[in-house]
C-alpha cells in the first residue's frame, strides 16, 4: 500500500478512449490497494488551441485572461477522467488547482508554486476515493488564476508528490523511460533504470525533453523519488534518485547528450590585456544573449582569440554586438560559424574515475573527427564539433563507453 501521484500528459488524454484507457491503468492501482493521486494535462494539442483563439483577438493578451483561458484544458480532462473512473465502480473527485489550493505567486504564465494545501486531498483520500488534480494550474493569493508555463504539469505532480509525501511520483508519458542517448541517433540506445537527478538535469537541458526541467528541479530539492513511464506499455520505466549507488558500482557515463542549437562567434586579434574577456562579453550579457562555452588562446604577437558559443537563433544578433566590439577594441576580425553542434559525456561516476577525459577524445580522434573547443563540470565533459560528424560521434561515444545494449540474439539461429 503507497501513496503514488500519477501523472498523464497530453497524447494520454488526448481522446476519450485514451481516458477510458488512462482510467483502466488508474482502477488497476486502485483495486491494489494503493492510495492514488491522479494530475492530468489538456488533450493534446488544446493548449495551443486555446492560445491560438486568444491569437485571433489580440497578438498580446493581457497574462491574467490568458490564465484564465488556457486552465480550462485541463479543467475538461479532470472531468472525464473522474467519470471513466465511476464507469469502473471507482469512487474518484476531480478539482482544479484553485479548489485544492496550489497557492502560486502572482507571475501570470509562469507562475511559481508557494504552498499546496493539502488537507481536503487526504481527506478525500482517507475517504477511498481517487483524486484527480488539474495540473498546470493554480491561484495567487488573490484569487486569480495562474498557469505554471508550459508543460507546467509535470511541475503540478512532483509538488503534490511532495506536499503530500508521496512514496512515488510517476510520469507516465509517449516513451518507456530516459535513454542512455537519443534512439533515433543510435540503435543500442537502451532505457536507463536508474539515474540520478543531476545526470537527468544535464540530459534534460540538452535536448531529452522527456521532463520540464523545473520538474526534475523540483523533484531534487524535495527528494520526490521519480519516475517515468510509458503510458500505454509495461514496463518498469526510469527511477530518478537522489542516491548515488556507491563508486564500485556507478556505471562512469550514463548517457551521452547533445545539442546542434549552437553556433560560434570568433573575435580575432584582440589585444591581451586585462578587461578584455568583460568588454566582449558584456555587451552580449546586456543584449540577453546566453553565452555556453567560451575559449581563449593567446598569439605570440600578444593578442588573443576568443571564441564563445550562443544559440543560433542569436547569433546574428551576436555578430553585430561583436562587430561594434571589434571596431571599439581594434581587433582584426569577426567570424561566425552556425554549423557546429554540442557533444556531452554525463555521469556522476565520473567523480570517481580518472580518465574519462581522455577516453572522450580517444574515441572522437578513432573515427577523424576534430575537436574545436571544451568544456568541463564536474559531472560532464562537452565538447564543440562540426555538425556534420554529430551523428558519428554520438555513435561512437556511446559505444566507447561501453552503453550499446547487447545485439538482440536471433533465437532461429
Ligand atoms: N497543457 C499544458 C501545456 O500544453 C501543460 C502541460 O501539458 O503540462 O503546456
Ligand atoms: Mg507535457
């Protein structure tokens, strides 16, 4: 017997037989005798529908009207899914975040959670019942409605998680778990059935969008243990943990991250003398430009290089900034390069074992690939290559490391 809080995104919910599907999985729990809370999304693809409507009226909308508009989603979804539950002889109550009381602050859109109350959840739960909790959503201490940004769900049930001290939050969603690396990249990607919640954060923010960030966040500072799941499969998904297994243990690198979002400012011939890093990067930071790696090297004739990466959707606006810059610091030139991607090794056992460094550049120098800038922390190791070797250095990082799944055996043979 656990309390568990079940979260169903929005392709789950997408259509009525998903929620009699949704209801199935939800009344099977039940009938185990586990204590169970239910947060549930719009229908996929209403969200933005709500948004586009909104669109017609008015290119801005004030944040308060958009609230109200775009909490109806889920409002409809608690709804159906409290009644598919009392098709199957389920007791089940649905509520929207206001009724519960999420208390958020008062950032319409982007709302952040403050205090749940949790008082009527288990009272309704003491009662037998299943509750099913509107996410995305809450109420600021003025009785307006909020939303909690865009895939602000997953953030709804890791907090009720941890308001109500859940035993497990579980994300049920389109894929069986988080994967050692992107499966359309790499055949032998196999589903992890752990990782800690720093790795996760580190894959997450390159590109595996299985969880909103805020969520794994969240879930770390409250110690929520986490899971993800498959909606319609079984399977027993990916645990994030807060513990690490011991050292002997850790396998070095979880899984390998990347990101082809980058692009790369170069300002040649600057000369060498201390402020230098401040006077280029500063006009970026003031333009709002987010700066990841940065690399500078010296020439003999004292001057610097120094190349710095954003994300391609800035980079013209990058090189103007650097052009001015240029011209006020007498540097010889500006180049900029969009071809270039982000490729991570992450793991947490890499705390424990040298080397993992080398290894990393061993095996991008075996298939010819060049390395054009690094970047360390203490958990990762990135580096900067030419986009179009992407794909072949995910491939043979990933099996330098040793993560390919082993070959399915052909049982025939
Ligand atoms: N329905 C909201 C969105 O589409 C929230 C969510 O799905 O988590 O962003
Ligand atoms: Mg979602």
């Amino acid at each position: 017997m656990a309390l568990i809080v079940q979260k169903f995104g929005g392709t789950s919910v997408g259509s009525v037989e998903r929620i009699e599907q949704v209801a199935d999985k939800v009344a099977g729990f039940r009938d185990q005798g586990h204590d169970i809370v239910v947060v549930v999304s719009a229908m996929s693809g209403e969200t933005n529908r709500l948004i586009e409507l909104a669109h017609q009226i008015q290119d801005q909308p004030i944040p308060r009207e958009m609230d109200v508009l775009v909490s109806t989603g889920e409002q409809v979804t608690t709804a159906l899914l409290a009644m598919a539950l009392h098709k199957r002889g389920k007791r089940a109550k649905s509520y929207n975040g206001s009724q519960v009381r999420i208390l958020t602050d008062d950032a319409h859109t982007k709302a952040r959670i403050r205090e749940i109350d949790d008082a009527r959840l288990h009272a309704d739960l003491r009662a037998g019942n299943v509750v099913v909790v509107a996410g995305f959503q809450g109420v600021d201490e003025e009785g307006n409605i909020t939303t909690l940004g865009r895939g602000g769900s997953d953030t709804t049930a890791v907090a009720l998680a941890a308001a109500l001290k859940a035993d497990e939050c579980q994300i049920y969603t389109d894929v069986d778990g988080v994967y050692t690396t992107d499966p359309r990249v790499v055949d032998g990607a196999r589903r992890l059935e752990k990782i800690t919640f720093e790795e996760m954060l580190e894959m997450a923010s390159m590109g595996s969008k299985v969880l909103q960030i805020r969520a794994v966040e969240f879930a770390g500072k409250y110690n929520v243990p986490l899971r993800v799941l498959h909606s319609f499969q079984e399977g027993p998904g990916t645990l994030i943990t807060f513990e690490e297994e011991d050292a002997m243990e850790t396998p070095t690198i979880a899984g390998i991250a990347f990101n082809r979002d980058e692009a790369k400012l170069t300002i040649l011939g600057v000369p060498d003398m201390p402020g230098v890093a401040f006077k280029i990067l500063g006009p970026i930071g003031q333009a709002n430009i987010e700066v990841d790696v940065i690399v500078q090297n010296v020439a003999e004739d004292n001057t610097t290089d120094f190349t710095f990466t954003v994300s391609r959707s800035e980079l013209a606006r990058g090189e103007e900034i650097l052009k001015r810059t240029a011209a006020d610091l007498g540097a010889r030139e500006v180049r900029s390069d969009s071809r270039i991607a982000k490729i991570s090794v992450v793991g947490v056992g890499m705390r424990s074992h040298a080397g993992v460094a080398s290894q990393m550049f061993e095996a991008l120098a075996d298939v010819g690939i060049n390395i054009q800038m690094i970047t360390t922390s203490e958990i990762k190791i990135s580096v900067i290559i030419e986009e179009k070797f992407l794909e072949l250095a995910v491939r043979a990082l990933h099996s330098s490391f040793g993560l390919d799944a082993e070959p399915i055996e052909d049982s025939a043979a």
